[in-house]
C-alpha cells in the first residue's frame, strides 16, 4: 500500500516513516511539510494511505480533505483531540492522538487495509474485471466514444482542452484537471502543466522535448524527473 505522510513537523514525519518502515507492505511515496505540497503529490501518485496531521499552516488537515474528490483513507496524526469528530463526519479510517505507539499505528494501518479490500472486492463485483480502455467525450452536443489506444496527447487551452487523437482534434470546454481525472495514470503522463501524453506513443526523447510520432511536446522543469521515473528512468 502506496502510503503518503502530511505533517508539518519534521521530527512526527520521521517517526511515522520510521514505522512503516517495519511493515513490509507499507510504501512511502512522499512526505509534505503542509496541504499543498500534498495535493499536488498526490496528483502525482497513486496513494493509498494518507496519514494526515490537522494543525498545520496554510492550510489544516479538515480543510485540506475537503478539497480532495476522491480520497485515499485517511488516518489522521494530530495531538488535539477536539477534532476527532469533525474527522469522522469526513469518513476518516482512524484517528491517532499524539504520540502513539507503534501497536495502535499498526491497528490503524490494517483498519485502513481492510477498507481497501472491501472496496477492491466491491468494484470488482459491480464491474468487468477488464478495466475500460475507452473514454467518453463530449462537445458540440456530440458524445465521441475515444479508444485510449487513439489518443495521442490532451493540451490545455485557455478555458478548454484539445484531445488529439489518430483520427481527429476535439476542442471541449472543461478543465484540462477533469480531462487528466478521466486517463489512467499508468497508460498516461503528464509532461507539463499543459500536457498529458499517451505513453505508448512516444516516438522518442530529446532534452526538454518528447516526440509523439512528428509532434513535438515540451517537458517542463517541475515534471521532468517525474516523467523519466515513471518511464523507469532513475535521472
């Protein structure tokens, strides 16, 4: 289970890393010092546990999941106890008062695991075991059934987003974010704040620049080392 830990205190950090560290199972994919940093990791990764701490600043830890659509289960790390219900009426998996021990973590932890579990085995009764591999989109009140296999790459621009596929260009009205929600992350990469590409069409790499067949697409900065990761790249 893909793991991230959001405190504000650099020595609680290290301590709920410490005891992930002694479960095999538990990875730790990110550590953020407030709620911002987190909420773009987590654009990033795929999360399953989110241990949480409540009193941080710029944003604190209720706040900061109400903003999320579709959370991971969240444990929260805190050393106020007041806000143990405001947790709960968020769906929250447990509740950790500061300092606990590694017993209660683990309690938690496998809380949260069975959780997944019962939501892996729902999804997977009320759906075909294949995942889709199509998206729907629509504009100019037309609907267009997408194979992800023909869709090249999706640009921001201005208040829409460009899909560009084998076979056509469609300019739809909606958040280049919502376009991103609709692909999977593991079959497509963001490479700029204004582009996500299909990974399977990568023709070639070069600098700051991929090429999706004679497209050329930037990589910005603040994802390159992102991007060559998730290519299996370690630099």
């Amino acid at each position: 289970m893909n793991c991230l830990i959001v405190d504000d205190e650099p020595i609680a950090r290290e301590i709920i890393k410490t005891y992930c560290g002694h479960l095999p199972y538990l990875q730790v994919v990110g550590m953020c010092s407030n709620a911002l940093e987190a909420k773009a990791l987590l654009h990033q990764q795929q999360v399953d546990i989110l241990f949480l701490d409540i009193n941080m600043p710029i944003m604190d830890g209720i706040s900061f999941l109400k903003t999320i659509k579709n959370p991971p289960q969240i444990i929260f790390t805190t050393a106020y106890r007041e806000y143990a219900l405001d947790a709960f009426d968020l769906a929250a998996c447990d509740y950790l008062l500061k300092p606990f021990s590694l017993e209660r973590f683990i309690i938690a932890v496998d809380k949260a695991g069975e959780k997944l579990k019962s939501f892996s085995a729902m999804t997977t009764e009320n759906s075909d075991t294949r995942p889709e591999d199509f998206v729907f989109i629509k504009t100019e009140g037309k609907i267009y059934k997408i194979q992800h296999q023909d869709l090249l790459y999706a640009e921001a621009n201005g208040n829409y987003c460009k899909i560009v596929t084998t076979q056509t260009t469609l300019l739809i009205s909606t958040t280049f974010t919502s376009v991103e929600e609709l692909l999977p992350k593991s079959a497509f990469l963001r490479t700029h704040r204004s582009f996500i590409i299909n990974k399977s069409k990568i023709d070639h790499i070069e600098g700051n620049r991929v090429y999706v067949g004679n497209i050329e697409i930037p990589i910005g900065g603040n994802y390159r080392e992102t991007f060559l990761k998730q290519l299996g790249f370690t630099s």
